[in-house]
C-alpha cells in the first residue's frame, strides 16, 4: 500500500486553511480536524518556545502529537500548516517528523525567492520533495498549489508503479515464449 502525503506548510507568514479546504477537497486533500490553537502549540511545543508565549510546559505538551494523531486518522493525503516551523533547527526539524512516521512528507515552502528556504527542513525531507513557492500567494491559490503538488506526487507514484509493471509483464512473456 502507498504511504499517504503530508503536506506540510511552513512559511514566515501565516495562512488561512479553513478558507482552503474546499480547494484542498479538489485534489482529495483533507485537513486535521483540529481548532487552530492546536497547530499554533504545535509549532510552540516543537520549538521549546513556551516560555516566551507565555504558557508552561505542560500546556502545549503533546500537540504535536495530537496532531499527527488526528491526521493519520484522516485515512487521506493531509495538508497542515504550522508557520512557527520555519525557524526551527535541525534538531527540531528531525524531532517534528519522526511523528509522521507511516507518511511520504512533502514540504511547501512559501518564503518567496527573497529569502532563502529553511536549511534544517531542506536537509530532513528527501530531494524532489521540496517545493517553494512564492509568498504573495493568496490562501485560494496556495490551496490550489498544494492540490497541483499533491497530483504531481500521485501521478509519479502512478509512473513508478505503471513501470514495476510493464516490467514484470516483460519478465512473464519472456518466460512463456521460452
């Protein structure tokens, strides 16, 4: 069975996903049920930026998990932003993807061609999957963005698989003519 995507957006500035979902539906695209403070004390948690958010610990503890959680629940390719992972360091980077175990994780980057790309996320996730974008972006076009990525991402899947089997096919006539 293919692993499913996660579309992880990070980027200085934040976006609206509850205006993207019916874009994101388009590509067959879902989002975390989850209320927006759970994404903002994810990217707190995994940051360790607490302390100048002004929460405890124990506040924010496990929302990324809960997060990751939900969206495995989804049993679709899912869409999360988190703009607070933008700056984190490699560390934090490797940390906020071992909860994605079981995904194929696609980065989307909107930094612009101004500014560079984060380093930490750009060594973490696989080449190819990496797609930076630009900033000025609106949520509507970033939502129909991720959904061109998502069928990109599926239409390779489908190439390689495609492949696999003409290979095999290959393999069984050559036996069968000999």
């Amino acid at each position: 069975m293919a692993k499913r995507l996660f579309l992880l957006h990070v980027g200085p500035d934040t976006v609206d996903v509850s205006a993207m979902t019916e874009a994101l539906a388009l590509g067959r695209i879902a989002v975390p049920d989850a209320e927006p403070e759970l994404f903002a004390h994810a990217g707190i948690e995994i940051r360790r930026t607490h302390k100048a958010a002004g929460l405890k610990r124990k506040h924010v503890e496990g929302a990324w998990a809960k997060v990751c959680r939900r969206a495995f629940r989804t049993k679709s390719d899912c869409f999360v932003s988190i703009p607070a992972f933008f700056d984190a360091s490699p560390e934090q980077a490797a940390l906020a993807l071992d909860g994605l175990v079981g995904f194929k994780v696609v980065l989307v980057v909107t930094s612009g061609f101004a500014v560079e790309p984060p380093a930490a996320w750009m060594s973490q996730v696989k080449d190819g999957r990496t797609h930076v974008l630009p900033s000025d972006l609106t949520d509507e076009q970033l939502a129909a963005q991720v959904a061109r990525i998502a069928l990109l991402e599926e239409e390779a899947r489908l190439d390689k698989r495609l492949a696999k089997i003409t290979k095999r096919r290959k393999q069984v006539t050559r036996k069968l003519a000999a």
